[in-house]
C-alpha cells in the first residue's frame, strides 16, 4: 500500500499528500493481525516517513498503552493512537462512556506520548469532546533527538536491531539453491513443502537473518521467489527472522520485496551495470524499504585489490549518499572475499586485503555493515569440509574485528577458533594473513 501511493505520486507528479500509517493490535500479545510485533511493523514502514504513525482500532486505551509506550520510544517523528471504547462486549457493543474513555486517554498526555489522539469503534462526538477537554491541559510528545550514527534496522515478524553490541549476524545459506544440494534438488522438483523444512532447520541452528535464492536453469526464478516467499509467511518460526532476497536477476529480486513484510536485506546491486541502473535500483530498495548489500564491483569488473575494494566501495557509498540520500545504516558492503591458495602467487593477499579494506572502508563510510560470502575463501580445498570449516572460522576471527559483521555460512557448522587445533590454526593464520615464509609477510591491520 505504501508503495502504491509513492507510485501514485511518482506517476501523476502531483503534490504529495501527507501519508498517516495505523496498524491494529489483536490482542494483549501485542501483534498485528499479520503476527507482527508493534516494533516490527515500525522498522517495516519507517522508510515510508508517514506524517503520523500510531495505533488504532482494536483494545481499549487501558491495555493499548504499553504498546503504544512501544512505538513512542522507536518512532522519531509524529505519534497518534485511536483506541475503541473499551473491548467490545458479549453483544459486540462498547462500554466505555465519554467520561472512562478520556480518562484511560489522558494518563497518554500526562506521560507526554501524544501527538495526536482520538476514538475509534464504540465512539462518538461526546468522547471526542471529553478526550479534546481533558488533554489540553497538557503539552503534546517533543520529539526525540535524531542518532547521531544510527544503525540497522530489520524485521520479520519480530525487529532485529543491529547494535555494534549484539555481534556477529549468521546469514542462513541453505534456502539458497548454491548454499545447498538438498534444497536445490527440492525447489528443482517443485517440492516446496519439503523445502520449507530446510527453512525450519536454519531457525533451530540459531540463524538471524535467512538468505533466499532461487537463480537455476530449471525453475522459474521469479515464481518460484514469489511462491515461497508467500509460503514463508505462513510458518511463523520462519517469518519471525529478517529475509535476504538473493539474485542476480532484478526481476527474482522485486518479486521476493513484494512479497514480504518486514524490512528485508536485497543481495545485491552494484555499479557493474553503470550508474545510472545502479541508482535505479537503489531507489527501489528504498521505496519498498530494504537494506541492500552493494557488492564490490564497477563497470570495469570485480574489485580483487585492497585499493579497488575501498575506491568502489567508497564512489558507491558518494554515490547513494549524495544523489538519493540512501541511508547509510541500510548499506552493506560486501568487498569480495576471493579464493586464496590457489597456488597463483598473485591470489596470496586476497584474504588480508579483504579484511584490511573492510576497515579502512567503516573508517570513512559511517554506519554501513559489511558482509562476505565466506565459502568462495577456501574453494582451493573444495571437499575436505573440515580443512574448510577451520579456515572460515580463522578467517572470522580476523575480520570481525575489523568490522565484519555479518556472512552467509551454515549457521552452526563451524568450530570456534579456540577449539581447532593447534598446527591447523596456525596454518590457516598463515594462509589467510599471507605471512607464511612464501606469501608475501602481509599483514591484517
């Protein structure tokens, strides 16, 4: 709805209408009749930076408060509530008079939470004037003061905020067809029931976001995108975590953000299709209120070198910043991690430039996340899983510090850095920081 109003304006380039944006609370579980959390449905429309949002509808204005003190403390601009007159009772009526109903109403305006206020099912003209007398004594909410670096924000049916404080973020990779045989072979045969179960797995491995691709030469991308995503939003131990609509094809990409209703990641855009589709595509991810990994690539190809990894990364964040003022907490950085020990002496430093750029980048492009398909390091030992696993492990133990904050791994599958081995840990150290005594004496930092 909130794109086709932005659509709307967009086409007929008449003056924009203020926009107000209510969502109704069921119960006292304090969830939209699409299962949301009231965070939730905020982070999904903040993009939209409606006049007003609130709450409406729904509870009376005694049990809708909590709720309400909810959206008050996330919400930077203007607040409203509407509350019914109480809950309806056995005979579907309400039984709040004037006199309850503006008194649940003004402990709102005593606490300083109201920018607007007003009644909903079960009210009329005499609540209305009781509820405008009694809060005009008041003053209405101020509005907070902006984040200086704000952050992330995510959400499924519940938020994911991403605070520095809160680590690292696993990225689910088996819904992805290249992630995972299993699920490939599925989606491939049109098994989506089945494939479902993949999803259930990665939210019992404790992943925080669920990375969904579905490019093959088999199916096609865009339904089955769409299919599954519609599927998704039916199981609630999947629709509770944030979505990465994965694809090299815009078209499977606009499918899977029409489909979804929490603010999901868009993998990826980039500057290889020149910059004027680059902000196109941008500007969509905007209005359909995504964040959006930007891979490290230009018209001229893929950024292998630290110095090309921050110069693309930097012109791409100029670009979004200054053109569409994108917001910086929404850009994730993916600097292309590239296989090492191929035994191509020219391929030694990827790791460690890798590593070193995603510093030098978060030093000079605020807020901005950064990402990393981890599997492309260690595809010189494709088929000896362990050998694999300890190198992603050593690998993260470099580059989370450094800034790396999220990648798409089997959440779960990788052993903790202290609990390789000795010789193997120090050979992975040597492979990945390319100090080793032939690889160069490059170091991370």
């Amino acid at each position: 709805a909130i794109f086709a109003v932005d659509e709307y304006f967009e086409k007929t380039k008449k003056e924009r209408l203020p926009v107000m944006i209510s969502a109704t609370i069921v119960d006292n579980s304090g969830r939209t009749l699409s299962g949301q959390t009231i965070e939730a449905f905020f982070v999904s429309i903040k993009h939209a930076k409606a006049f007003t949002v609130g709450i409406n509808c729904a509870l009376g204005a005694a049990q809708m408060k909590r709720f309400y003190k909810m959206l008050v403390d996330m919400n930077p601009g203007w607040c409203h509530v509407y509350p019914n007159a109480g809950l309806p009772n056995a005979m579907g009526g309400y039984d709040e008079d004037p006199e309850m109903f503006s008194t649940s109403l003004v402990d709102y305006a005593k606490d300083g939470m109201l920018n607007f206020v007003g009644g909903c099912c079960g009210t009329f003209p005499s609540h209305i004037a009781a509820l405008a007398k009694k809060c005009s004594a008041y003053k209405p909410r101020l509005l907070p003061e902006l984040e200086k670096y704000p952050c992330m924000q995510l959400s499924g049916l519940e938020p994911a905020i991403i605070k520095p404080e809160i680590g690292f973020q696993w990225v689910g990779e088996r819904c992805n067809l290249m992630g995972s045989p299993k699920f490939k072979k599925l989606v491939d045969a049109y098994k989506f029931d089945e494939a479902m179960e993949v999803c259930q797995q990665q939210c019992e491995k404790s992943a925080d976001i669920l990375d969904f691709n579905f490019d093959s030469d088999l199916i096609d991308g865009q339904s089955a995108m769409g299919k599954f995503m519609r599927l998704c939003v039916t199981e609630p131990n999947v629709a509770r975590l944030p979505f990465m609509i994965d694809s090299s094809k815009w078209c499977v990409i606009e499918e899977g953000l029409k489909c979804v209703q929490g603010k999901c990641i868009v993998n990826s855009i980039s500057l290889k299709v020149g910059e004027e589709e680059f902000l196109r595509q941008a500007k969509l991810c905007m209005r359909y209120g995504a964040a959006v990994v930007i891979m490290a690539f230009d018209e001229q190809g893929q950024a292998a070198t630290f110095e090309d990894k921050v110069r693309i990364c930097q012109r791409s964040y100029r670009t979004l910043r200054e053109q569409l003022d994108f917001p910086p907490e929404d850009i994730i950085f993916d600097a292309n991690v590239l296989t090492i020990a191929t035994g191509m002496p020219e391929h030694n430093g990827y790791a460690v430039d890798f590593i070193n750029a995603v510093a030098e980048i978060k030093r000079t492009c605020p807020c901005v996340s950064f990402s990393g398909g981890l599997s492309n390091l260690s595809f010189s030992f494709r088929g000896l899983n362990s050998v694999r696993d300890a190198m992603h492990s050593v690998f993260l133990y470099h580059a989370v510090p450094k800034g790396l904050n999220m990648s798409i791994v089997n959440p779960g599958g990788l052993p903790r850095y202290e609990d390789i081995d000795a010789n193997t840990r120090k050979l992975c150290e040597e492979v990945i920081l390319n100090n080793s005594a032939d690889g160069g004496g490059a170091r991370a930092g």
